[in-house]
C-alpha cells in the first residue's frame, strides 16, 4: 500500500515535469525552424492549429460520447464566445508569443509566462472582482508577487547581461558541430521580444476569463476547443496572408520545419491538455499551476548546452526572478481563496486559473 501511494504521489508529479519539460524542447526546436529555415511565426501558427483542429474532432466526440445533453452545441451566444477565444487565445496570444520568440530566446517565453497570476491579479483590481486589503497578509503576499514579478520582466528586457560561455558535452559535439540544435536569432530585437512576450501572456488572462464563462455556460469542453481553434485558425490565416506577401513562406518539406508542426499540433492539442486534466481530478485544479516555473531550469539548462552562443546570465536570473514572483502571487491567491472558504464554504476566485479545466472535477462520467 505504501508503495502504491508513493506511486500516486510521483506519478503526476512527474508528469507534469515531463510536460514542462517537453513544451522548452518544443519551444527550442520551433525557435531553430523559424531562425535556420526562415519560417514566418504567422505561418507556423496557422498549420500547428489547423493540424490540432483535425486531432481533436475525433478525440472530442469520443471525449463527449457518455455525455448526453439537450442543449444545442450551435447557438448564437456560444458561438460568439468561441469566436473570442479563437480571436484571444489563437490570434492574438500564439501570434504574438510566437513573433516574440524569433525576436528573443526561449527563456523569454518561460519568464514572461510567470507574469500571468500578477496580471490576472491586476486585472481583477482594473474590474473590481477583488480590493486589496491591507490588513491581510495574503493580499499584501499578492502585491508583492506581483511588483516581484514586474521587476523580473523589466530586468529581462532591458538587461541581457554577459554571454553564457559556450560548452557542449561530447555526446552533443556532433549536434553543436553541426549547429541542428542551435538557437540563433538572426534578427534579434530583445525589447521588442520581451514586449510581444508579455502581451502574450496578458491576452492570456483575459482568454482565462472568457472560457472560464464559457465553461460554466456549456458542459461540452473539449468541443468548445475544437470550435474556438478552428476560428482561430481560419483568423491565424488571414492575418498570416496579410503580414506575409509572398506565397512561398506556405510551402512545406519534408524537413524538420514539418516535424516541429506536427510534434507541436499533437502535444498541444492531445497530449498536454490530457495530462492536466488527469492530474487536476487526481490532485485538485490548483495542482497543476505549481509547475510552470518548471520551464526555467530546464531552459537555462537546454540554453547553456544548445545555444550558449545567444543565452545570457542577466536574462537567466530575470526568468528566476518572474519565477519567484509567480509563486509568491500563486501562494497569496491560494491562502486568499482558503480563507474565502472557510468563510463562505466554498472557493470564490478572484480571477480565472486553470483553462477549461475546473468543469472536469464535476463531469466524472466523461473520462
């Protein structure tokens, strides 16, 4: 019995690690396709979620299949919200996270994803969900978090600091020789990366609200995501034909360029959010966020083997720095929501968490 319990402890744990893990790798070889084979950000998001709207047709009406409802799928009101989604969390988010990297690193990417709780706390301030009392410590925990994190962002934008010195075990000589693996940004603007980056991640948040809403409105998860993708993909084009004029960018090889759309199309679409489903009903909602700072060793570590040549220290500890402002917000917000309910008996949120995810711990039926 031990045994397995430890067992039940370890396995999601790892999981999510492995998760984390393999969405740096992903990042890393995205930054290598759009940096040596010269393919447009705007295209590469197009494919990776047309190609993720194909997986999950089948897999949503097999999600779905012991859920029986009345509710008509198609209405005015739901398909209007997916269309936000696809417009925020597609058009907007992946454009610009995606843009932010061929300007960047995919340090930036780990950093300016642990802005999300301090913005989803600002925004709840801006639209008065929640006030700031300074006489309880969990809302004095989330200010900080939050200027903490604030203060990371600023110093990976506008300090960089000293090159990494390069150093590439033997096992990677060959790799690193012949430079598949490395990142090189070519037309790097870090400012800019870091700004794209950041908006990212607050059009992030409000994507958070909107399917938060969603979800509480229509019990049909996994197909309000494979419709919002699908408009998100049909808006991905069009903006991709409007910032790229030649046609040739669209052209897919044989190559790691189509490799790296459709590893990502499948762990982003299937994989990743199968697994955190899974561990949030196995640990609660909240489990799961304790692990995206994760990203942050594991790219300093990939960043001082694969692409010293571009990673520096400053941005290093910036990352480091977001990180511990994410925990300090995520620990505030969590103690706040404790004492809510202790006080009220059940858990009122000031701001929306886990992506289409809080509805599954109460539809046990559609494993």
């Amino acid at each position: 019995m031990a045994v397995k319990v430890a067992i039940g402890d370890m396995l999601p744990c790892t999981s999510m690690i492995i998760i984390e893990a393999c969405t740096i790798f992903l990042t890393i070889m995205a930054s290598t396709v759009m940096s040596k084979l010269r393919m447009s950000s705007f295209v590469f998001v197009v494919y990776t979620n047309a190609l993720s709207f194909i997986f999950l047709i089948p897999f949503s009406i097999l999600f779905h299949r012991n859920n029986r409802t009345e509710e008509p799928l198609f209405t005015f009101p739901l398909v209007l919200r997916a269309f936000f989604l696809g417009l925020v969390g597609v058009t907007i988010a992946q454009n610009l996270a995606f843009a932010g990297l061929s300007y960047s690193s995919p340090i930036v990417a780990c950093g300016a994803a642990n802005m999300i709780p301090a913005f989803s706390y600002i925004i709840a301030i801006i639209l008065r969900k929640i006030r700031s009392d300074w006489k309880r410590q969990e809302s004095i925990v989330r200010v900080i978090g939050s200027l903490i994190s604030i203060m990371g962002i600023l110093g990976m934008t506008f300090y960089k600091g000293p090159v990494v010195k390069q150093y590439s075990p033997s096992f990677l000589h060959l790799a690193t020789s012949s430079h598949l693996f490395i990142f090189t940004s070519t037309h790097e603007n870090w400012v800019l990366g870091c700004f794209l980056f950041a908006s990212a991640s607050f059009a992030l948040v409000i994507w958070n609200i909107i399917q938060a809403g969603t979800s509480k409105k229509h019990p049909h998860v996994m197909k309000i995501t494979c419709l919002y993708t699908l408009f998100g993909t049909i808006q991905s084009a069009l903006l991709a034909l409007f910032m790229e004029k030649d046609l040739t960018v669209w052209r897919l090889k044989l190559d790691m360029e189509l490799l790296v759309i459709v590893l990502t199309a499948i762990f982003g679409s299937l994989i990743r959010s199968n697994v955190q489903i899974w561990c949030s009903r196995l640990k609660g909602p909240s489990y799961i966020l304790f692990f995206k700072p994760v990203g942050v060793p594991v790219a300093s570590t990939c960043g001082c083997v694969l692409f010293a040549a571009t990673f520096h220290y400053g941005s290093m500890l910036s990352a480091c720095i977001c990180g511990l402002g994410y925990y300090t917000t995520l620990w505030g917000q969590l103690k706040e929501d404790e004492t809510m309910k202790n006080k009220k008996g059940n858990v009122t949120t000031s701001d929306e968490r886990v992506p289409l995810l809080e509805e599954q711990e109460e539809e046990d039926s559609q494993v």
